[in-house]
C-alpha cells in the first residue's frame, strides 16, 4: 500500500494479524503514534512506514518482534529517546530511524543511543540522521556490529571522538558522521576499511556475508559532490566518507591514501592543519574530494595528477600555496573551487 494517499490512524486491531510478514504503508499520511499493539505480530519481518505523519514515540512492544528484519520510520515527526528495546531483536538488519536497517531518520529523536543495540549483531546499516541524538559516538558500533555496510548520523548532536573501534568495521562502505559536534584526530586506522580499500567491485551487491530478504529495498540517503540522492540497486558501487562541518584536528592521515576504491572524501569545514598527503593521490576512483573550510597549508601535492574521473574537487578557504600541478584536470576547475 505505498505510494497512496491513506490517510488516518494506525488501529490497535492491527495486532490481530498474527501471520503477517510484510507491512509498508511508506509514502502516504497517516498519522497519529504506532500502536503497542504491533507488537503481537509475531511473524513479521518487514516493517516500512516511512515517509507519514506519525508522531508519539517508539512503542517498547517493538522489543517483542523477535522476527524483524527491517525498520524504517523515517521522515515522520516521531520524537523521545532510542528505544532500548531494539537490543531484543537479535534478527534485526536494517534499522532507519533514517537497519538491516534500522531508519529512524528525519525525525526529532533524541538521547544518547542505547547499549543494548549491539545485541542486533546482523545489522548492515543503520540510519540515524536529522534527529537530535547525543552523546559520544559508541565504540561499540566497531566491536559488535561486524557486518555493518553503511552508518550514517548525520546532522545530530554527537560530540566526542571518533572511537577506534570504529576501524573494525572491515565491510563499511560508507561513513556518515558529518554536522556533529565531533572533535579529536581523524583515526589513523582509517585505512583497515577493507570494503573502501578494494577497486575489484564487479557486483552492485553490498559486501556483507548475508543474505538480504529484501534486496529490492536496500536503498539509502546518500550525500556525495554536495547533493543527497537515493543509492538502491548501485548502492553496493559506492563508498563514501564524510566527516564535515565538525571540529576535527590535526593532520590528515597519510593512511587514507590506502582505501584506493573510495569515491567520495569529505572532510570540509573542520579545523584540520597540515599538508594535503600526496597519498590521496593513489586513490585514482576518486570522483569528489572535498577539504574545503579547514587550515590547511603546503601545495597541492603532484600526485593529484593520477585522479583521472575527479569531478568535484574543493579546496577554498585554506591556506594552500604554490600552483596547480600541471597536465591535470584540476586545471580545469574554477578557482579550485
């Protein structure tokens, strides 16, 4: 039923359906909070009410859904703290409050995230972004949840470090933690990101060691060259990370330069100082790279001339000197900008 103009209240008479399995009600405008009563729908494992007019908080009952595999809340007005239950759903992959999928994105949840979501070790992605949690980023995202593909807390208010642990996450594809409140170094194990280390991709699949029973909707909000589009049957092709608009010091790692399949590099609007490593210039996939906004200084490093299919390169607002490595396109961008 996505896609409608349904309108009106979830009924506490939607627990009667003990057999059912999939329920997406994505992109129409209902209203109104999620029954407690879906927690007796015991066999479900697809849940999608993205994109309505729900508001209220999480139900605990969620907790009794021992089947769920995929939830996605997203883009609705619902608000309170990361419902512990969550850590109860062993079976869980998606979870968006924007897992597998966990999805609870664009809405207005906040508090800091709860310990018992390690518990859902089969977690691929989980999308927290647009919502107002707190607190620092858990370390033990990296330690738990191995199987991790895609992490996105965007636009939050997460503050401390970038936990180490972080590093362990030898499947992660793409790495959303920009518009926090994150200080510290960027991790210089940065470079143990296998799936971003890798230029062999020959299938658009995720490089998780599951099996997605919904592979038609693995899709996610991805912001690359400054613009948020939706990645679903490519989404496996692309590796990102984003770390701007936090307050991030030091230098950058000269490490970074090893995740040569990476497509995506955004690191704009820190507090970053040092040379631009000439590292980044063995990461020939390189499509965007942007250091824009920070203090860097030194020249742009002639190994730059190796990034043949870069579209989008910024490095305004620094204290770079020197010229443009000649015979590049990066000649060809205006004010290198």
């Amino acid at each position: 039923m996505t896609n409608n103009q349904l309108s009106g209240h979830l009924t506490d008479q939607l627990g009667q359906f003990k057999n059912l399995s999939y329920l997406s009600l994505a992109q129409n405008k209902i209203s109104g909070p999620i029954p407690s009563s879906i927690g007796d729908l015991s066999s479900l494992k697809f849940f999608d009410i993205s994109e309505n007019q729900l508001n209220g908080r999480i139900p605990l009952s969620i907790g009794e859904l021992s089947s769920l595999k995929l939830f996605d809340v997203s883009e609705n007005q619902l608000n309170g703290t990361f419902p512990p239950c969550f850590g109860q759903l062993e079976s869980l992959e998606t979870l968006a409050f924007e897992s597998f999928y966990v999805k609870p994105s664009n809405n207005s949840m906040f508090g800091e995230l709860t310990s018992t979501l390690q518990n859902s070790r089969d977690l691929i992605m989980i999308d927290l972004s647009e919502n107002h949690f707190s607190g620092c980023v858990p370390a033990w995202i990296g330690d738990k949840l191995s199987s991790l593909v895609i992490l996105s807390l965007r636009s939050n208010n997460f503050d401390g470090h970038i936990p180490h642990k972080i590093c362990d996450l030898q499947f992660l594809q793409n790495l959303d933690l920009a518009q926090n409140n994150i200080s510290g170094v960027i991790p210089k194990c940065f470079n143990n990101f296998s799936a971003m280390a890798t230029k062999k991709k020959t299938k658009n699949e995720v490089s998780a060691p599951l099996v997605i029973d919904f592979p038609f909707y693995f899709k996610a909000l991805l912001v690359l060259k400054g613009r948020e589009d939706e990645y679903g049957n490519m989404l496996g092709l692309v590796t990102n990370i984003d770390l701007s608009a936090n307050s991030l010091t030091g230098e950058i790692p000269k490490q970074i330069g090893s995740l040569v399949g990476l497509l995506s590099l955004n690191f704009s609007g820190n507090l970053l100082t040092g040379n631009i490593p000439d590292t980044i210039g063995n990461m020939e996939w390189m499509e965007s790279l942007d250091l824009s906004m920070n203090r860097l200084n030194g020249e742009i490093p002639p190994s730059f001339s190796k990034l043949n299919f870069l579209n989008h390169f910024n490095v305004s607002y620094n204290n770079l000197t020197g010229q443009i490595p000649t015979s590049t396109q990066l000649q060809s961008f205006e004010n290198l900008s």
